[in-house]
C-alpha cells in the first residue's frame, strides 16, 4: 500500500492509498461513543476533499467496543453511508468475538453500499482490489455531508 496520511483521532488514521485509491481507516484500541463519533466526523471532511467508492475499514487493532457504539453505528452513521460515494466496503473484524458481535449487529440492518466482512487485512484488501462496479452517475457532482462531519460530542 502507497499510504498518505489524512486525519488522526485517538483511535483513527485515515489514510488514502495513491495505489489503489481508496480511503484505508485504521482503528486502534478501545472505542468508546465519543471517540467513535469524532473519528466519524474525520473521515466525512476526508469525503469533503474527494470522493472516494471504496474504503477499506480495518479493526484488526480494536480492543473493545462499548454498546452504544455498534447502537449509533446501526442507526445514525451507517445509515448516512448509503448517501455518500461509497460502493464497496472491505471491513476486517476486531480480534475479539465480542467485539465482533456488536459490529455484525451494527451492520445487520444497513442496505448499502456493499460490506463485506474479512477476518484479515489482506484478504480484505485482495477484494478490493479486484471487485468490479460501476460508477453512478451522480458521482460526477461533488457533494457534501454536514451532518456527517459535525461533531457529535461535547
């Protein structure tokens, strides 16, 4: 990966990858609400920037998850992904089973855009690389996501 530094939060570098071009997310240690939502908000100014169709999300350094988390995922932010550029979505599981279980509760719901979920980064990445799609036509216009990018704690 050709990785160039976008944002830093606590828990998060955002990275594009030049290669191949797309968003790499790195989470790391124990996300807490708070936390979450500021790493959220990070990731839609890198949207404001440019568009990106594939994200590669990667958890393989999540220590924790707190319920109210994979609760906000599943109804505010995941939701919201299906109005932004994003087709695919590569996304590695959190080492730990419960963890995991709070993602694949967040995720249950939301019908687009296309997630898959990977126990490693680099199956992750090999699927990402090869998937095939094809661009909407209102991916030309630039759009923006303020209520996305706001930032949700005090």
């Amino acid at each position: 990966m050709h990785l160039q530094l976008l944002a830093t939060t606590p828990v998060l570098s955002v990275f594009h990858d030049a290669k191949n071009d797309w968003l790499y997310l790195d989470w790391q240690g124990n996300l807490t609400l708070c936390l979450v939502q500021e790493s959220c908000a990070a990731v839609a100014q890198c949207f404001r920037q440019k568009s990106y169709a594939r994200v590669l999300n990667d958890n393989t350094s999540v220590t924790g998850l707190s319920p109210e988390v994979a609760s906000w995922l599943a109804t505010e932010c995941l939701p919201r992904m299906k109005l932004s550029p994003i087709e695919y979505l590569a996304w590695t599981y959190p080492p730990t089973i419960d963890t995991q279980s709070w993602i694949n509760i967040a995720l249950y719901q939301i019908d687009g855009p296309v997630v898959v979920m990977f126990d490693d980064v680099e199956s992750a990445y090999a699927w990402l690389r090869e998937v095939k799609f094809r661009f909407p036509k209102m991916l030309a216009a630039q759009r923006s996501y303020p209520e996305l990018s706001r930032k949700m704690c005090s």
